[in-house]
C-alpha cells in the first residue's frame, strides 16, 4: 500500500544543543534505512519550511503508524497521512 505523508517538524528552540544533534542524528539513520529497506519510497524536503514530503510503501496502515510513531522526530512533528491508489489514466495504468 503506498502512503503519502507529510511531515511538519518543530523542534523547541531551547533543546540542548547535543540533544538536538543526536536527535538528528538517529532520525537521519532511521530514514536511510527505512529507505534503503523500500519501504521509504520517496523523501523531499518542502522549501523553505522544516518539512518533508514522503511516499511509503508498507503492507498496511498499522505498519505505516508503527514506523512513524517510532520515528525519533516523532514528538516533534505533525503528520498528515493519504492513502494512493493508482489512477486509470496512469501510464502504468495502461501500458
């Protein structure tokens, strides 16, 4: 199933600096794993906002909840999530 999220980050801006970095840090591995598994299909970055414009390719939404409620941005962020499907004037849709 793929997922188009989005993700609007808000880091506080008085977070111990060293925090803020491993916190970064550990994101930034999760998300090129989650990446290179094929399950984090697509990442851009919204210009100029702390933002992210994602495609997921999971098995379900439950999964899809797991691995964003386990992201470590995660309590920093607000997340809108919807779902794809193809569309049949796709060209995937007619060969």
């Amino acid at each position: 199933m793929l997922f188009h999220v989005r993700m609007d980050v808000a880091i506080p801006r008085d977070l111990d600096p060293e925090e803020r970095a491993t916190l970064l840090a550990t994101e930034k591995a999760r998300a090129l794993e989650l990446q290179r598994e094929g399950t984090w299909v697509h990442l851009w970055r919204v210009v100029g906002q702390y933002s992210n414009i994602s495609i997921f390719d999971v098995d379900s939404s439950d999964e899809l909840h797991q691995i964003l409620w386990n992201l470590p941005l995660f309590p920093f962020m607000t997340v809108a999530v919807t779902p794809l499907t193809e569309h049949p004037s796709a060209l995937s849709a007619n060969p």
